[in-house]
C-alpha cells in the first residue's frame, strides 16, 4: 500500500504547489506593460492593452479588478473570465497623515 499512498500524496502537493505559484503569477493591472497585459490576458489584444494603459494614465490607478470594464472595449464578461488572472496589488497608505482635530477645552463647573 505504500505505492497509493505516495503517488496521492505526491498530488495533493503538486496541486498545492500549483496553487500558490498561480496566485504569485497575477498581472498587476496598475503596473503592467501593454504587452504584459496582452500576453497574460485572455481576449485582450493589442488595442484593447493599449486602451487599458491609456485609461489608467488619464484616470489613475485601478481600485478593483471591477474597475477594468470601465474601459472602452472591455466588458464585465472579460473581466470575469481573468478575474485570477489580475490584481490590483497593495494599495500604499496615504503618506500625509489627516490633520487632528483640537480637543476641547473643559467647561468649569460652579
């Protein structure tokens, strides 16, 4: 029985190791290339990765995955399909903190 139980746990961590090597591989919409998209995007050419690269330019970075079908020639059903192919990455903190708010002073009591 030793022959079963190594080839299924052999597997399990083949699969495991798959598994994180693909979420590791995204494509970071914000930061990627018109090729980079191209290439790593199912149903997007080179005019829709231009498209993709010229609104992020004029409109700034991409808050969600969702936010990609705001630009003309890519449709939720495309965002769909490589919706694990895509990440958005960590959204940096801001770096100026928001200004504190003065705290009252106490109201003598008589």
């Amino acid at each position: 029985m030793v022959g079963p139980w190594f080839s299924w746990k052999a597997l399990a961590l083949a699969l495991l190791l798959t598994g994180t090597a693909s979420a590791a591989d995204r494509i970071n919409i914000n930061t990627a290339d018109a090729s980079t998209l191209q290439q790593g995007l199912t149903n997007v050419g080179p005019q829709k990765a231009q498209a993709i690269v010229a609104y992020r330019r004029q409109h700034g970075p991409f808050l969600r995955v969702e936010d990609l079908a705001r630009v003309k020639g890519i449709g939720t059903a495309t965002v769909e399909r490589n919706r694990r192919r895509m990440t958005v990455g960590a959204m940096a903190a801001p770096t100026v903190a928001p200004p504190r708010r003065a705290v009252p002073a106490p109201v003598p009591r008589r």
